[in-house]
C-alpha cells in the first residue's frame, strides 16, 4: 500500500471541492474518501499504518438503493470509536458542522493521544478552500504530514 490521506465525507460537492486541494497540498499521497464509516473502518484494518492524514465528518446519509434494505452509513464518531483501539498515527482533521458529536470526537481522538483540530463547515463550502485547507497547510509545515 502506499502512503495514503483518508477522507470521511458522503458528500460528492464536498469531495468534488477536497481533491483538487489534496492534489495541491498533498500530491505525492494516495487519496482515499470514504462515503460510509463501515468501509473506512474496514480499509483501516490493514491500511492505517500507510495513514499520513485523515479528515472526519460526523452526519452521513443513508442512501437506500430501490428494493433493498436500507443501509446504514455509520458516522465519524463510528471512525473515532475504532481509532481510539489504535496508536495514533497521524493527525486528523474534524470538520462536521453537528457542533456537540464534532466536539466529542475531537477531545475523544485528542484525550487519546491522537493530533487532532476542527474545522468548521461554513460559508457554504468556501471554508473546504479556505480553513481546511489552511489546517493542512499548517500541519504539513509543522512536519506533522510525512511520508
């Protein structure tokens, strides 16, 4: 596997807007996004020690394909719950805009030893361009993103 920035996030006009600033921040990275807490935690298993970053949303929808059961996408805190049973490895970023679950699972991944900060959605998406984006920059400077 190699090297990999994880993503936490169901919705498409948000990752439409995340890729192009991994791709500029973080080029030389492998970037996966999870639209579902269950897939994540599962690639996990096995890809987190290739983990150099991760960015959690809380809230993700349940999408029910006609005639079949409905399936549930888990949430962030879904993610955190398994991260808590493992050495840290790299900082993570929450950006879920559910103010009390994103403050649990920032102080939860932080009380655990985890690098973590919190973003917070705003200005319709322009803050995934402006303040995420900053985060990672001032995480990659600090030598906190490496591989």
């Amino acid at each position: 596997m190699n090297p990999s920035v994880v993503i936490l996030e169901d919705n498409p006009a948000r990752t439409a807007l995340m890729r192009p600033v991994l791709s500029e921040i973080l080029p030389q990275f492998e970037h996966l996004i999870f639209a579902n807490a269950p897939e994540m935690i599962e690639w996990l298993r096995d890809g987190l020690v290739h983990v150099v970053f991760m960015s959690l949303d809380h809230d993700l929808d349940s999408v029910v394909p006609v005639h079949e059961q409905p399936f549930d996408p888990g949430c962030g805190l879904d993610v955190v719950d398994y991260l808590l049973k493992q050495s840290p490895v790299a900082p993570v970023i929450v950006h879920t805009s559910n103010d009390s679950a994103g403050s649990s699972m920032l102080f939860r991944l932080r009380d655990a030893g985890w690098f973590a900060s919190r973003v917070y959605p705003r200005n319709g998406m322009g803050w995934i361009t402006t303040d995420w984006a900053s985060d990672i920059r001032a995480m990659v400077k600090r030598g906190w993103i490496f591989g």
